[in-house]
C-alpha cells in the first residue's frame, strides 16, 4: 500500500494553510467513489481488507484536513516541527483564558442555555482570527510564531469543548 | 434510419460522460443472452472501431456495430424515471417478443 | 422490458447470471424482506400476500416434548394464550444483559434464565433461548421467502440495524444472521436506508433529515445528499424507545379506567396491550374509541380519547425532538437549514408526532413512501448495488460512528478514543503505560457511551494484555488500536510496542457470542444437523475460493500485463489453476488453506491495484495547484 504520500498529495492539493473546503470534500467523495469497501463487497476478504485500510486512512486524512487546529498542527509537522507537552505561553494569554474560564463557569451558573451559546460564538470569533494568524505567519514561514498560534488554537478548542459539554448538561442532553 | 436519443437521453449521457471525464461517445452493442435471446449493452466509447456505424443525434456521438445495427435500426432511447428506478428506455420497432423476466427480448 | 444502463466495456451483467440479493428490516415489532426484480424495487410477499412478517416467535413442545418453532401471523395469534412461550420484540433484548433489563416491561413479561453474565437467556417450553436465536428464527422465515420468490437460495444480504445501536447490538444482528445462514453484505443503518430510498426516489439534493420511530427504537438522522453520495453528518437517538412505549403508555391509561385494582393475569395483560395497539392505531384518524374486554364473567367496557392519548405520550415525543436538537447542533447547522424531512416506522402515523416533527422544523415531512416498507425498500436497492448487479451504480453511502467509543482510564473515568459521528470506516490508536513497576499485564476496558463516568457508559469488552517485559513504572507503552469498519462494528488489539515484544488480542463484545457458541449453536438447531453442518462448511469454502479465483481472473484481465511481471502473473495464474483443481474435491481444510495460500500470494497485486484506483481517482480533474503524482 502507497500510503507515503502526505495528506495534500493524497487528496492533490498545494500544502497551504487555507483550503478550499468545497473543493476538498469533492475529492474525498471523488476518493471514496473508488475505494470505499462497499465497492468490494463479494471480491474476496483481502481486498475488501484493503479497502477498508484505504477508506480509513482517506477518512483519517479527510478529518485532518478539513479540521482548522489538525490542518494546522499537520502543516506544521511536514516542516519537521511538533508540538511540546508543555509549552510556554505569555502570560497575557493565559489570563484571558483564566478570564474566559470564569465567564463560562458564569454562563452556565446562570442555566440560559442562549448565554452559553453566545459565550460559543465569542470564542469561535477569537479562534477565527487566530487562525487567520496562524496561516499568515506559516505563509511567510515564521514557524516558531505560527506555533504559538496552534498552542492558542488547542486552548480555545478546550473551551469550546468544555462549553458543549456545560451545555449538554443544561440541556439534559 | 439509424437511431435517434430523446432530449432527456442526450442530456444522461452527456452528464454521465463529464462525469467520467473521458470519452466521445457512447457505443450500443446488442448481445445474445437470456431466455428470449438478447440484450442491450452501452458502453462509453474512447476510440471507435473501424467497422463502427457513427451517428450523431442531438449532440451524442453513437456508435454501433453493423451486426447490432440490424437489431435497432429504427431504434428511440429514452431515459425515464419508473417508480424508484431510472435508466434508458428502448422503443424498438423490431422487437417481438421479451422474455418472462423483462430483461431481454426477441426480434 | 427493464431499464438499462451505461456500463463501462465488458461490465454489463447479464440478466441471467443477476445474483439474488435482498434488504431485510429485521423490525421490533414486524419485519420485511425486500429486493429489486426487473428494476423495481419492491417489497415480497408470504402466500397469502402479506409483507410484514410479526417478529414473533413461539416457542412449543408437541405431546413428545419435542420443540415446535412458529414464527409470525401464528406465532402472534399464539401471543394470548401463550404468553410466556411467545417471544416478540427480541430486537429490545439484543446484545442486553439481565441488569439492564431489570424493572422493563419484558423482565414482567418473559422468564429470563438467571445468568451471572452475558447476553439474557430465555425460558420457555422448548428450552432456553437467546434474542440471537429468535432473531435468527424471524431472519430464517423471511429468508426463505426471498429465495421462494427469487427462485433460488440468497447471494447475499443487507440487514438494517438502527443508527443508534451499539457494537454489541450490532455484532448480535450479525451473529443471528449467521446462525440463520445468510450471507450478509453489510449491516445498513435504518434512517440511511430510508434516504436511499427517498433520494433514489426524488433525486432530491440537500440535507435531509430521517426521523425514524419504529416499534422500539427511534432514530434521527442528518444526512447531505448530492449525486448519489449519501453523507451522513450526524446521527442520534434512542435504542429504547418506540411506538411500543406508546402502547404501554396507553395501556397503563386504559388499565387505571377499567379498573385501578384489578390484577390482571399474564394472559389478559397481553390482551390488553394488543388492545391498546388496536386503540392508538384508531386514534390517528378518530377523535375517540372505545374498548373492551372479557374474561369469563369479567366484562369491562372503557373510552379513551386522542386528546388523553397525546397526553399520556407527549413527554416522549419531546424526548424524540430534543434528540434531533441534538442531532442538528451536532452537525453546527440550524432547523432553517434542512431542506427536508422523512419520516420514517410506523409509530410516525400518530398525529401528534408528525405535527411536533413539522412545528420544530417548520416544514411538513415527507411520507410518500409507506414508513413500514421504506427502510427494507432502501436496504434491498444497497443490496442489489453490494452484490454486484449493478457495477456502474453511482450510489455511495458514508455513515458515521453514532456513539464515541473508549477506554476506562484510571479513577473510574473514560477516555474517547473515537468521538460519535466520525465516519467510518475508522482506526484510532492511543499509548498508555504501566503505573507499577514490573508490572506484566494490563486489563483494558472497552467503553461505549457519552459520558465521563464508566458507571454511566456501556462496557463493550474487558481483555487483558499479558507479557508484557518487566520495566519500570511509566517505561511501557501500551499501544491500544480501536478499529471501526464500515458495518460500525469494532475491532480492539493491543500491543507492548516501546522493546518491540508485541502481543496483540482481538476483542468480541462481552454481550456477543463467541465463534465456538455460534457453531455450537448451528450444529445443535434442527435444521442444521452434523451432516448439514458440514455440508455446509464446505459449500462455504468452496464458495470462498471460488470467489477469489473469480475476483484474481477478472483483475488479472484488466491490469495483470500492466502492473505484473510475466513472470508473477504466470504464477498467479497457476495458483488459480490449482486452487480450482482442490475446490471441486472435498476437503474443507486443504480448500481452506489453498484458499489462504493463493490469497496471500496475490496480496501484492490486490494492494498495486488499490493504489491505482487511488490514482485513477483524480486523474483528469485536476486544478493548476496540483502537485505532480507520484507513480509507484
């Protein structure tokens, strides 16, 4: 099985930070259409087997590419770059999300369910420009920078996450 | 006489070429099967045969061997919706008989 | 005479060597068996012309104790009389265990066999039985009306399972239709089945949902629909609740107005629910209906009307919207945006879930296609396309996962490896290590659910890792792969990777039956007895070989002298000659293995042809960004 190609060649892109969505899922039906294990039903175990190893790893590089933060932190890698268990980050960051923080515990202290997903549009906007700043900086190739955006990304990705899961609970979901 | 595509039959193959991104045509084969004895085959066409007979309706290059030809000749594709299914449709003036299961036919 | 298609050179399938494929609903209440013929696709029909078969079965024994099995119409008409023999909705039981069941309407209503573990066992006058076992017997039934209506034994199968089964749910369905014989394609959510057969139908592009309410499951789902690929995008639900809940409700109203303290016995209690059946069915077309019932001197006469009905079931049909609330924040799209709704089971022909479903998404649902047959109608057109009658089919189905899948991690607490609704097929792997030092083994917990306590989620398997090389606490790395293929059935192994000594274990689900219970079972059934049993053991390798000769002669003939040296391809080809020579005799093993030989041999090639599929892919559709394919 060929899967050395990176997910970019995979799916015939231009490794850019900024992908055009749209286009993107075309390929991966265009992808699935061919190799989906449904398209091997009846051909035998192996090659049912390898289909279902081709359309996991189209899946996996799908996921990856159309997901913002795993576009980004995968970017970052073909550059030879990984992230750290523990980075640094300025302070002044780390007080906006103790702040953040707060206002969720807030939001869902206040049990309106609309005040949480207002808190969820806050932060979806600030991890927008974020990421608008991560792909200009690994455009012009500051990667050290664009890192510290990645760092910022997982940290709002958190919250985010943090925010559906107090919202579940509101909702009784 | 030769065979002729409606509007509707055009348009399927025309979409169904682009969307297998090559081909000039499409190629009708009558083959020898089933309890009746014949079916219909199309088939995309990338380089005709030389024996093939060509014709040209509402845009679509057809192509048919002169063996088949006799079977058609006269022949309207249509390409119709049934219930849940769609497909193209034959209006043969040739044929007499299908068989039993509908899926293949006298001439 | 059938419609025709364009097929690529040399594709076209001859009618005569069509294969018979089928969809089957295997339902709580009732189930269908349905299949495309002439290129229709319609739903088939016992002797008497009926197409829903109840999914009753009963157990009896005849004046020699031997066990007498009936199924459907006479299984059901049994259902008062017999109480305790007659089995229905076993689809509620599939892949449960005795805990989970205590305090359900079925632990009153059967005699369960106290189990310490494992799937629910029933009692009954032929014996113990298992859902599986009963499931299998309703797959059988309908099985056999397929291959009496296509005149010849089943190719292949699509089962339905609802979208929000678990993998022990599913892998159950898979183990009944095992022990009914059946060879099966893949296992078909519900509400992707009914958009199939809506979309074929409409050829309606746009995200459509499918509120799916059967007799004992409901499921919703979001799917996008364009040029013959149906994308599921979010998925949710309930596996235990349905119309029959609805029956139950009722019956409980019913039972207070007769008479609040009357003990009913076993066998008017049933009477009862099957009146209340009969009552919410009148009540979708009138206002009221009245009731009644009779045993020996017991004469007892009541009225209910809709407006009570709706009453008593309203907090469960807003149980159902909240899941499709869900299901749509799932997806990060808004009720506006869909663009329509199906509505699915036949607990939807109750008024007040149809008006909940139009008020929350603002626009009247679609029902063109009668509920009760759309799902088997869907799975019977995914049928005909799997088993290979239709080789130019456009059609593409991707599904999701519908619950996250995870691992029990130290303090009682579960970490997702997989989260709900990624698509499937999937394969995700996550290192953990030991916490002692030395420590030779590890026990890992497979957990599936939503919530963050394992006491809240559902243990899929326990398995535990051994030999692993003494090291010091945190020096280990447990390698742990979760695999999900495109049936959403799951596959765990786990591995000591960190001083390359692996041990790798394959997991089937606690509530699932193992491979020896399943030939067990088969040998011991009626209709499978040791000559049968094996008989069919053989028929089933040769049919394995036969088919990889097939598949490795037809892709020999279209990339062999492309992809292949000469000189492997010869090989192949006498490996196929000879492969063919052991088939025809009777040897199941030696079948077997030359079975295994040959395919190993041609894995290279199988794996070369893949990758140029892959190539192929976007081959002439290519924009000016595009980098330059690297040719393997």
């Amino acid at each position: 099985m060929n899967f050395s190609q990176n997910f970019f060649e995979l799916f015939q892109l231009t490794p850019h930070f900024d992908v055009d969505e749209a286009e993107l899922s075309e390929r991966f039906q265009r992808l699935q259409r061919r190799i989906h294990p449904d398209r091997f039903v009846g051909q035998g175990a192996q090659a049912e087997r390898l289909a279902t190893q081709w359309a996991t790893h189209i899946n996996e590089a799908f996921a990856t590419l159309s997901d913002r933060l795993r576009r980004a932190i995968y970017l970052l890698s073909m550059q030879a770059i990984d992230l750290e268990e523990n980075p640094s980050l300025s302070g002044e960051f780390l007080m906006e999300q103790i702040t953040l923080r707060e206002s969720l515990d807030a939001a869902e202290k206040s049990g309106d369910p609309q005040v949480i997903e207002d808190f969820i549009a806050e932060i979806e906007g600030d991890s927008e420009q974020v990421a608008k700043a991560f792909g200009e900086l690994f455009e012009s190739k500051a990667y050290d920078e664009a890192l510290q955006r990645v760092y910022q990304l997982q940290f709002l990705k958190k919250l985010m996450q943090s925010a559906r899961a107090a919202e579940d609970r509101l909702l009784g979901y | 006489m030769g065979i002729s595509l409606t509007d509707n039959a055009a348009r399927h193959v025309r979409s169904y070429l682009d969307n297998r991104g090559q081909g000039l045509g499409i190629r009708l084969l009558v083959k020898t099967t089933g309890c009746s004895g014949l079916m219909y085959v199309i088939e995309p066409v990338d380089q005709p045969e030389a024996e093939d007979m060509h014709f040209d309706t509402q845009g679509v290059n057809v192509y048919i061997d002169p063996k088949s030809l006799i079977y058609v000749d006269g022949t309207e594709m249509d390409y119709v919706k049934q219930g849940l299914n769609e497909g193209f449709e034959f209006r043969n003036p040739n044929v007499k008989g299908e068989c039993g299961c509908g899926e293949s036919f006298t001439v | 005479m059938a419609l025709i298609q364009i097929t690529e050179p040399g594709q076209a399938v001859d009618p005569h060597q069509r294969k018979r494929a089928a969809g089957i609903d295997l339902g709580t209440t009732n189930s269908l068996i349905a299949s495309v013929r002439e290129g229709q696709t319609e739903t088939l029909q016992d002797v008497v012309g009926n197409s829903l078969l109840p999914s009753v079965v009963h157990y009896g024994a005849d004046k020699n104790g031997a066990s007498e099995i009936t199924v459907g119409a006479a299984a059901l008409a049994k259902a008062t009389t017999d109480p305790m023999n007659t089995i229905a909705s076993a689809k509620r039981l599939l892949g449960r265990g005795l805990a989970e069941l205590a305090g359900t309407e079925a632990a009153e209503q059967y005699a369960f066999v106290p189990v310490q573990e494992g799937m629910v066992q029933l009692q009954t006058a032929a014996g113990s039985t298992s859902p599986v076992q009963v499931s299998a017997e309703i797959l059988k039934t309908l099985a056999q009306r397929g291959s009496e209506t296509l005149g010849g034994e089943l190719d292949g199968v699509v089962i339905t399972v609802p979208a929000y089964f678990d993998d022990a749910q599913r892998q159950a369905t898979r183990d009944a239709a095992e022990l009914a014989g059946l060879q099966v394609l893949r296992l078909l959510n519900e509400p992707t089945a009914a958009a199939v057969a809506y979309g074929l139908d409409s050829g309606d592009e746009g995200l459509t949902v499918i509120y799916d309410l059967g007799g004992g499951t409901f499921d919703v789902s979001l799917l996008r629909l364009s040029r013959g690929v149906f994308e599921v995008l979010a998925t949710g639900g309930n596996a235990s609740l349905g119309g029959d809940d609805f029956d139950h409700r009722l019956m409980s109203l019913m039972r207070a107005k007769l008479t609040p303290d009357l003990v009913l016995s076993p066998s008017l209690n049933r009477r009862l629910l099957m009146q209340a059946r009969f009552c919410k069915e009148t009540l979708s077309t009138e206002a009221t209906v009245n009731f009644e019932l009779t045993e020996g001197d017991l004469h007892l006469t009541g009225s209910i009307s809709r407006a009570e009905f709706e009453d008593a079931i309203a907090d469960l049909v807003d149980e159902t919207i909240r899941s499709a609330r869900r299901v749509m924040r799932d997806a990060g799209l808004g009720e506006e945006a869909v663009d329509q709704v199906v509505l699915v089971g036949g607990a939807t022909r109750v008024p007040l879930v149809r008006a909940k479903v139009e008020s929350y998404f603002g626009k009247a649902p679609l029902t063109h296609i009668d509920p009760d047959r759309v799902v088997a109608l869907g799975a019977a057109m995914q049928a005909d396309v799997l088993v290979g009658n239709k080789p130019d089919a456009e059609m593409l189905l991707l599904d999701v996962l519908p619950l996250s899948l995870g691992l029990e991690t130290m303090g009682g607490l579960v970490e997702k490896l997989i989260a709900r609704n990624t698509p499937i097929p999937v394969q995700r792997a996550q290192e953990f290590t030991t916490f002692k030092d030395g420590q030779s083994a590890m026990l890992i917990h497979v957990m599936q659910g939503e919530r963050e306590q394992v006491a809240d989620c559902r243990s899929l398997a326990r398995f535990e890792l051994k030999g692993i090389p003494a090291m010091v606490a945190g020096a280990a790395k447990i390698r742990v792969v979760f695999q999900v293929d495109a049936d959403g059935l799951l596959s765990v192994s786990a591995s000591e990777t960190g001083t390359g000594v692996t041990a790798a274990v394959v997991v089937k689900p606690s509530y699932g039956l193992s491979d020896q219970e399943i030939t067990q079972m088969l040998k011991s059934s009626f209709a499978h007895a040791q000559e049968d049993a094996e008989a069919r053991m053989l028929l089933e390798a040769r049919l394995d070989a036969e088919q990889l000769t097939e598949a490795l002669r037809s892709a020999l003939a279209q990339d062999g002298e492309a992809l292949l040296s000469d000189e492997v391809r010869l090989g192949l080809f006498q490996g196929i000659d000879q492969l063919a020579q052991v088939a025809g005799g009777s040897d199941v093993a030696l079948i077997k293995a030359e079975t295994e030989k040959l395919s190993q041999a041609s894995d290279p090639f199988a794996a070369l042809r893949m990758d140029q599929e892959v190539r192929r892919a976007l081959a002439g559709h290519t924009l000016d960004d595009v980098l330059p394919v690297e040719s393997s």
